[in-house]
C-alpha cells in the first residue's frame, strides 16, 4: 500500500475481492479481448476475410495483457482503445490487421460495463439471499415470542420479534424481485457502429443487411446474452444505469432500515448485533457495546441512495447520439455503487447471522407496559357489554 496516496475505503477496507474483481483493469481489458474475438469470429463466420488461424492466435492473448506497451502508447494516442488495439496487435501480428473491425470505441466500452453490471448484479444476488435465509431463519426461531410493537417509537400494540423480522424479510424479497427484472431484460449494446446505424459494417458487408443482424445477435450470443439493444446511439442508453443504481439505492434502503431498528432495539438491550469478545465499544467507556456493524450499514447505505442520483441526472442530460460528459461521473458512480453495495451485505450477512435476542428484558418491558396496553381489551369489553366506545375512549 502507497500511504502517501489516498486509497479508497471501499476497495482497502470494506468491499469483496470478488467485485472488486469485477470493476479490475484485468476484468476489464480482458473483457476488451473477448469482445473483439467474438467480432472477428462472427465476422469470419459470416464470411468476410478473415482466418481460424487468426482468430485463434487472438484468443491466446485474452489474459496476457501487455499492460506497458498499452500505456505507453496511450501517452502517445491519448486514447485508450487505440492504446490496447495496438497493445494487442504486438502479441497478435497475424490477427493485428482484423482487430476492431468495423468497431467503435463503445463497443468495447459500453459492451464492457454492461458486463459488469450483470456479473455485479449476480454476485449482489447471492449475497442478497444469503441475508434473507439468515432473517428467515431468525423469523421462523422467534415467531412466538411476544415483544413490544412500536409506532412513533412509543410502545404499542404487542407483536412478535419473528413478524416483525418479516417486515425486514420482505423488504429484501421486494428488492431481489427488482433485481432479478432488471438482469432478466439486460441486454448487449451489441454491434452497432459510431452513431448507432451500422454504417461501418453496412460497408463490410456490401449492404447486406440480414447479415448485420445476425452479427449484432452471434456476438451478443458469445458473450453469455440473449438479446442487444434494438437501438442504440453511440452508446448505450444511459437509463440502463440510472435503472441499475436505483435497484442498488433499494437495497440499500432496505439495509438502513433494517439497520436502524437494530441499532434501536440495542440501545433498549432487547436485541443486539454480534458483539466480539475482543471488541471494544469505547476508549473511554468501557461497558459500552457501540452497534458500530449496523451504524456503518447505515453510512454505506446514505452513500448508495445519494449516488443512485449520479446516472439519473447523466442520463437525463445526454445529447442526442451521445456526449462524453458521461465518462468521468460513470467511472466513479457505478463501480462504488456496486462496491458499497456488496459490503453493505457483507455486513448484512454477519450481522443476521449472529444477532443476540435479549429474552428477560423483552419480557420485562412488556409487563412495564401491560397496564396501559390492558386499556385497549378493557375499551373492546365494554363495547361489547353495550357501552359507547367514543365515550369510553
């Protein structure tokens, strides 16, 4: 670690390797390379000039990327995707004249993020269930023992601590039911061209326009989709991650209520987040047990909802086939929105796990407050034995 650099929270200290992974270079550029494989096989497949022999020696490079000769050139280019064209035309001289065909700068780029929002969106999934089977778990444990209900936070009607953990456990199958739509309609961006009319290939193909279709589709096909974007500008439309953030900005909604109530339920003993043996809850005060897990849910979670704001206003502000004014608030919205997401659940997924249910003090709030409660049956009584239930209120 440079520590005379600043290093983000999210990648040092809170998020997965694994979708840290997802928004790596190496997932990234190697994604590139995939990409123009599967361009230069459905080319060949389709019958422009292009060899197996070619197209296999760029998919010996997928992986091997070299990262120098890309960025030298790029202070050269200023440009990165002619940077890596270049890079990989050094380890590929056969195939170095066929790569990019046809292609524009978003059709690795665009085609790219689209990919990791769907590897994203999956690995949330996962984890997404994972809290769910813990609450369920919990719910179906506790679904007889009574605690006191809150409304105002004043205490209320009695509920159990099971149904109420259902109120959570259903927030979070409303937001898998929101995400698992938006993975079933991703689509690619597809093979579309500089402005979104497949000009380029139109020339390629002699204007052979079934062919360009059946392109859009074979490469969408190699690259794990079902469907491309029917139209597109230059890139992709931008509600695609207005849409996508506003799942995750869900999540975390959920995450922060569910995080409050604990952290409430804690500050009356009732019921607590884990609590290691080791932890300290204060320099100072010793007995304290901070509900620091839910109190840092509910900081990654602020985060996540005021971000879901960052691809709306983008997408709402681009101008007709595309501005790159998209470019620098993508690279910073949609990742950290990802990578606070999942640590979000991997808190989430600790803190269900290991929740600490207070039985005595549950019980003795409620007979704290049974004498008031019992003035709700006596009002039901009396109605019911004749007596006027707006006097008798």
């Amino acid at each position: 670690m440079n520590r005379k650099e600043y290093q983000n929270p999210l990648i040092s200290r809170y998020a997965s390797k694994e979708m840290s992974y997802i928004f790596s270079d190496d997932f990234k550029f190697s994604t590139w390379r995939k990409l123009w494989v599967a361009l230069a096989e459905s080319e060949m497949e389709l019958g422009l000039n292009i060899t197996p022999e070619q197209v296999d020696e760029l998919k010996e490079h997928i992986y091997d990327i070299n990262y120098e000769d890309a960025e030298k050139r790029e202070k050269e280019t200023r440009h990165d995707v002619m940077s890596h064209v270049y890079a990989y035309g050094l380890q590929c001289p056969k195939a170095k004249p066929i790569i990019h065909l046809g292609a524009t700068s978003a059709f690795v780029g665009d085609n790219t993020d689209i990919i990791q929002i769907s590897e994203g969106l999956k690995l949330i999934r996962t984890k997404l269930l994972n809290v769910i089977k813990n609450l369920a778990v919990f719910a179906e444990k506790y679904k007889e023992l009574p605690t006191l209900g809150f409304t105002h936070f004043q205490p209320a009607q009695l509920t159990t601590v099971g149904k109420r953990s259902c109120l959570w456990v259903q927030d979070f199958l409303m937001d898998i039911e929101e995400l698992d739509f938006q993975l079933d309609r991703l689509k690619l961006r597809g093979v579309k061209g500089t402005t979104g009319t497949q000009a380029s290939f139109m020339t390629l193909f002699n204007g052979d326009h079934e062919k360009i279709k059946e392109l859009d589709i074979k490469v969408a096909k190699k690259m794990g989709f079902e469907k491309s974007f029917p139209v597109t500008g230059q890139t992709y439309p931008r509600k695609l991650d207005s849409q996508t953030l506003n799942v995750l900005s869900q999540i975390a909604e959920s995450a922060h209520k569910f995080s409050n109530d604990i952290r409430l339920l804690q500050s009356l003993k009732e019921i607590e987040e884990p609590f290691e043996k080791n932890q300290i809850g204060s320099s100072a005060m010793a007995y304290k047990r901070n509900p620091m897990r839910c109190e840092r849910i509910a900081a990654l979670a602020r985060f996540v909802i005021t971000n879901s704001l960052n691809p709306a206003i983008t997408a709402a502000s681009q101008w007709f086939e595309r501005t790159l004014d998209d470019s620098a608030n993508k690279r910073l919205a949609i990742p950290q929105g990802f990578l606070a997401v999942d640590s979000i659940l991997n808190i989430m997924i600790n803190v269900t796990a290991g929740l600490v249910v207070n039985e005595m003090i549950i019980e003795q709030h409620i007979n704290n407050e049974l004498p008031f409660m019992a003035t709700e049956n006596i009002l039901m009584e009396a109605v019911k034995a004749g007596g006027d239930r707006q006097e008798l209120h």
